[in-house]
C-alpha cells in the first residue's frame, strides 16, 4: 500500500472522511505487510483463473430472482439466471466472455431438443424444470448440498426456503 515517494506519514495524514484515525493506520500498517502483499497476487492469479465472469455485482442472487419473479411473474430458471449473471453491464445483449457466451449458446442447443412439440399442454414451470435440468448437464450436479452458479455458500434451502426444498423442488 506504501505507494513510492510517499512516506508512511505522508499516507496516515491522507485519511477518508468518515474513516477513524486508528482504523485507518491500523489498515495502512495491515495492507503493507509481506502477507498482504502475497495475498493480493494471489487473488490476481485467482481472477485470471475464472471461466465464467459474472457481472451482477453485490446484489444477492435471491435478491435478483425475486426481482425477475415480479418483473416477469414467474420463476427464473437457472440457465436464464446464468445468462442474466454473464451479460455486460453495458445494457447489451453481450456476454462477458467468450466462454459463457459459447457455454450458454450449447445450453440452449439441448434445450430445444428437449422442448415439447409444439401445441402440447406444457406449462412454463415444464420449461423451466426442462432448463434447470440442461443447467444441471451443462455445468454438472450440486456438490456437498452448495448451488453451483449461486455463490460462496448458497444452499437450496437459503435460496428457496426450508419448505420448498422439503416438497422436492
């Protein structure tokens, strides 16, 4: 955090409004350490590593489902959630990456054979079970009861409460 031609002083006087000096000296001193520093490449080499960029931010993802639900008054499946996550901030209809863009683009190749024919009696529940299933192929099963595509720590049960993840959803 030591930035060069600037003494440690020099930061310690540079305090954000709002920030208490002993919380901000504290941070100076932690965020100058060896370990900091070793911690910081290594989330550098982390982010080269991800596949799939996600540009929803920090709104969580039960937050932006129940959102989708009223805007469009029906459940979110998790192959359009994927979509939804992966697209530009930009307003466009451009994926982050090549990768999602490619992953997304086979997904809904299955999909449409897996669709029913036209004029049956499917309901969009059908579709979306269908999708959350392609989902499932695509990207590969829950492991150890954590929502794959959901974050650090998602369970079904924190996304969809205890009673829905009891009757089988």
């Amino acid at each position: 955090m030591v930035q060069e031609g600037r003494s440690i002083e020099a930061i310690y006087e540079n305090n954000p409004t709002g920030v208490h000096d002993d919380q901000w000296k504290w941070l100076v001193d932690q965020c100058g350490t060896p370990q900091a520093a070793a911690q910081s490449e290594k989330a550098k080499e982390s982010r080269t590593k991800v596949r799939y960029p996600h540009t929803v931010g920090r709104t969580g993802y039960a937050t932006l489902n129940a959102q989708f639900a009223e805007k469009e008054g029906r459940e979110l499946s998790r192959l359009e959630q994927f979509r939804f996550q992966h697209l530009r901030k930009d307003g466009t209809d451009n994926f982050s990456s090549d990768a999602a863009e490619q992953v997304y683009d086979e997904a809904c190749k299955m999909v449409k054979d897996y669709m029913p024919i036209p004029g049956s009696s499917s309901t969009p529940q059908d579709n979306v079970a269908i999708e959350n299933e392609v989902y499932t192929q695509v990207f590969g099963p829950d492991k150890n009861g954590k929502m794959l595509g959901y974050g650090r720590g998602m369970t079904k049960s924190r996304l969809f409460g205890y009673g829905s993840v009891t009757r089988g959803s």
